[in-house]
C-alpha cells in the first residue's frame, strides 16, 4: 500500500498543477467563464428577477468552471500518456497545449449537458407571462371586433337578436 501511493504522490503533484491554473493560465481560464456567466445573467428574459439572474450566472460560472478543471485533468493525462507511448516524456509545450485542448473541448461538449436550473425557471416564466398576454389580447381583439360590428349592424339600421350575436359574433355574451 505504502508502495502504491509513493509511486501516486508524484503524479497527484503533477495533476494538481495542471488541474489548477496559476498566473496567465488563471486569468486565460477563470476570466472567460466570469464573462459568460455575466453574460447569462444579463441575457435572460425582460421581467427576470435579481435573484433567478444571480442563480443563473452562478450556475454558468460553477458548471463551466467543473468541466474545466474536469478537462484539464484529462488532457493532462492524454498528454501523459502519448509521451509514454513515445517512450519519452513530451515537451513541455506539447503537454500545456494537449491540456488547454482537454480543457476548452470537455468545456464546449458539456455545456449543452449541464444543469440550468435559474436560467430554465426564467424562460418557462416568460414563456408564461407572454402566453397570458396574448391570451388577453386576444380576448380584446375578440371583444373590438364584435363592438365594431355592433355598431355597424345599428348604423345600417339592422337589429340584431340576442341569439344571433351569440351564434355568428365573436366573444358575444347575448347582451346587445
């Protein structure tokens, strides 16, 4: 057991590295993803709440930051493994490359995937309010038009029953 994990440690050391960013490679990382979900909070339907944008941009940053850390852990070690498929390790250069690429191809694919729950709560909302208001404004249209031909029907001197209006004007009540 003791063997197994002093042969783990240097590898842990290595991952941990490559898994969290330092300096430019932070900033090239967090700062993106701070932008986004910045840009999702903003995004969301007219009428979004405070709170439901925060939750919105929260999840975004969370869920962009796990894929990523997710990617970087496995291009690092794709890039581990094709150096001891070559027999040597890689350069420098070719691991940090193979490891951005983990990172920004397991963040791109598992978007889609992840989780929204604030952002879907904003749209089935505003999906909501605008059902009910072109219901209503379709009950106004209904009422505009059956006073329209109302009134048309008394200005060409027609009376018109009760039961007409109720059979053949739109939204009629059988008042007239």
């Amino acid at each position: 057991m003791r063997f197994a994990f002093s042969r783990l440690a240097p590898f842990m050391k290595d991952l941990g590295k490559a898994v969290l960013p330092t300096g430019a490679d932070l900033a090239m990382s967090v700062l993106p993803n701070v932008i986004f979900s910045g840009m999702t909070a903003a995004s969301l339907p007219e009428g979004t709440d405070l709170t439901t944008r925060l939750g919105a941009g929260a999840e975004d940053l969370l869920g962009g930051l796990a894929a990523q850390t997710l990617g970087r852990g496995m291009g690092y070690s794709v890039g581990r493994g094709v150096g001891r498929a070559l027999n040597k390790p890689l350069p420098e250069e070719w691991r940090h490359i193979i490891t951005g690429a983990g990172e920004i191809a397991t963040e791109a694919g598992s978007y889609p995937f992840m989780p929204r729950p604030f952002a879907n709560k904003a749209y089935e909302d505003y999906n909501q309010r605008m059902a009910v208001d072109q219901e209503e404004a379709q009950l106004q249209h209904d009422e505009e038009v059956r006073q329209r031909a109302l009134l048309d029907a008394h200005a060409f001197g027609y009376q018109t029953l009760p039961s007409f209006q109720q059979a053949f004007l739109p939204g009629a009540g059988g008042y007239g």
